[in-house]
C-alpha cells in the first residue's frame, strides 16, 4: 500500500476516472440521438435499441477477460490496448451506414471500453486497502459521476449541430486523449506475473466464488447497484407518463437524484475517517432498505410526486454509500487476483442490473408500484446478501 500526496491522489483520481467514465459516456452521449439514428439508418428506435443491448453484453462479458490479463500481464498494457479497441471501434461506430454493422461496432466498442471498469479497480486495490481505498473509490464517484448527468446534455447538442456520427468521433477522441494519459502517467502498479496463468482464469473465478467474504461484498453491492438500473429503466414511465411531469422536465429529476448520490460519496469519504467501512455500509444497506419500503408505501397509497421523488432520492443517494464500500471490500478480500476479482465483481454487477432491468421493462406498469416493488426486492437482496458468512476460504495458487 503507498501514501499519496493530494495532488497525486487527485491526479490518480483523474486518470482512473476518466478511464472508468468511458462506459457512461458510451451509453449515455447517444441516447439522444436514438431517432435521428434510426431515420439515417431507416429503421426503428427499436432496432436501434439493439446497439445498447450489445453494448451491455459486450460490458458484461468483455471485462472477464480483463481480469486473468492484467494480472498476468500488468495493469497499464491491458488497460492501454483496451482503449486502443475502444477508439478505433468508436470511429467504426461513426462510420456505420446500416443497423448491423453499429451493432456489432458497439459490441467491439464495449470489449474495449470495460477494460478501463476493470483496471482502474485493480489499480486502487494495488495501492491502498480497506478504509482508503473505500474513500478512494468515493473520490472516482465523484470524477465519474459527472459524466452520465453532462453525457445526454453534449450528446444532444452534438448531435443537433454536427449529427450523430460526431458523437462517436468524440468518444473515440476521448478514448485516445485517456489512453495517452495512462502511458505518460499511469505508473504499473502490478508488474507482470508469469505464475499466472491464463488458461486457469475459469478455475480462478471459481474459486473466488467459493470466497464468501468476497461474496458478500461483490454481490450485496451488486443487488445494490440493480436497484439503481430499475430505476434508470422505469422511471421515466413512472415521472412522465403516470405523474404527468413534461419529458424536457425529467432530466431535472434525474440530475438531482444523481447528484444527490454523488454528495452522498463524500459524506461517505468524511464518515470514513471515523468509522471502518463496514460500519458505514450498514448504515448503506439500512437505509438503501428503508428508503424502497417507502417508496412502495407512497405507490401503494397513490401519494403525490415529490413524496414518491424524495424515496426515490434517498434510494440513489444510499448508493453513495454502498457502491464504493461494497467494492473496497470485495477487492480487499482478494489482493492477490485484484484483476480477477475486479471482473467478476463487475460482471455480476451487470447481470444483477440485466435482470432488474429486465423485470420492469417486462412488467406492464400502470402506476409506480412495479418500479418500487422491483427496488424494494433489489434493497431486500442486497441486505440479505450482506449477512452472508464472512469466512475467507484458503486461495488456490492463480
């Protein structure tokens, strides 16, 4: 473990940030311009919805393979190649002139860009441990954050002034500008391992599944975090269609809800300073809890707008909490294949939120119960998951 100085934490911060930020940029800077997509393309919105869905596969799985290779090979060349993939796929996004080929540039773009999800876990493993890397990882929510509130915004107005295809030319700008500074800046904080070896990644994996105190971490964290997906994917009925609040209004619901979880990240930075993070996370789980037996509460009495928006608030601002403890002590509980267990917490993450997702967007809702139903059973899993014996199995050589 090492002791940064504040610029150079901050300057870490940055770089790691900027590298995990790629992923919300990704999704969130082209939404906007689903319609226009599909008139160049002339097709549906929902063909075009196909893009986002092999994105998150391309997420979901591609980061598996990040994990065995940064800990055989080093953080900083896996980390460099993948957003090497992630531009060069971004600017065969931009040059996409039928549906198909978009979709399967995305898919590539996605292998690329969850190298920079995977790393920059394994990067913050590598230099602290426990209740600094948990104010760490507050610290990149905080840099990260920002980019799904500002990414829809620019790639509206990208896309208005210079069309859809800009919006790919930036990201993979992006991707280039990141990899650059992880080259001049980025010191390798895990050398190369030849003991490591790539053809045992699924026994690896398996074994860190047998580790229940990393369990209980990667996968409360990971119920968590599929709260947070249910609420991206069915809020917008709930806001605009059953509350009756204007489209060009929701973004201001949003925008708040993801700020207050953003300030919940530094509140949790401060409390870090007093109490270890599993006391902080306790109060995460319980409030993450409460906050979604409130939001079914006021759906099932009918209750007015800014009730069900404050649950909704404090639903997201818990994530302040239980995100970056979560996966501080997943990743402390397996130093020694960071890289690996850094993919698998992330690929559970994702399945977690594909099946969260999915449930609202399968349920016919005709008022806001579905939504907090679905984030009450995320809550519920979430602090299940947390009571999971914490007994560390003997770790097999990688």
């Amino acid at each position: 473990m090492v002791q940064l100085s504040s610029k150079n934490t901050l300057g870490l911060a940055l770089i790691l940030g900027s590298v995990t930020a790629m992923a919300p940029l990704a999704i969130d800077m082209y939404l906007p311009s689903f319609p226009q997509i599909a008139q160049n393309l002339r097709v549906d919105t929902s063909e075009v919805e196909l893009s986002l869905t092999a994105f998150f596969i391309g997420l979901s799985t591609g980061q598996l393979f990040y994990g065995p290779l940064s800990d055989r090979f080093g953080r900083r060349w896996p980390l460099t190649l993948g957003l090497l993939l992630a531009a060069i796929a971004s600017f065969l996004c931009a040059k996409a002139d039928t549906i198909e080929f978009l979709i399967a540039a995305r898919f590539v773009q996605a292998l690329g860009v969850c190298a920079g999800m995977v790393i920059s876990r394994a990067v913050v493993r590598d230099m602290f441990n426990h209740n600094d890397a948990a104010r760490f990882f507050s610290l990149l929510m905080l840099i990260m954050g920002v980019a799904p509130i500002l990414a829809p915004l620019l790639g509206g107005y990208v896309a208005k002034f210079f069309g859809w295809h800009a919006i790919f030319q930036a990201i993979g700008g992006f991707a280039f500008l990141a990899m650059a500074a992880v080259l001049v800046f980025l010191p390798e904080t895990k050398g190369a391992n030849a003991g490591v070896r790539l053809s045992r990644a699924l026994h690896t994996y398996v074994d860190i599944l047998k580790n229940t105190a990393y369990l209980r971490y990667a996968l409360a964290g990971g119920a968590a975090n599929a709260g947070m997906f249910a609420y991206i994917t069915g809020s917008p009925f709930v806001v605009i269609n059953y509350y009756g609040v204007p489209a060009e209004q929701f973004g201001l619901v949003f925008g708040t809800n993801a700020a207050g979880l953003i300030g919940m990240t530094q509140v949790n930075r401060l409390l870090l300073k007093r109490y270890h993070f599993d006391q902080v996370l306790r109060v995460g789980y319980t409030l993450i809890l409460l906050s979604a037996l409130a939001a079914i509460m006021v759906a099932l009495a009918g209750g007015p707008l800014v009730a069900f928006l404050a649950t909704l608030f404090m639903f997201l601002a818990s994530l302040g909490i239980i995100m970056p403890n979560s996966t501080a002590g997943a990743m402390s509980e397996e130093g020694e294949r960071a890289g690996s267990a850094s993919a698998l917490t992330g690929s559970l993450s994702f399945w977690f939120a594909f099946l969260s997702s999915g449930t609202v967007g399968f349920i016919k809702a005709d008022s806001a119960l579905p939504l907090a139903c679905v984030m009450g059973a995320c809550a519920l899993a979430s602090m299940a998951f947390s009571y999971l014996p914490s007994k560390t199995v003997d770790k097999a050589t990688p």
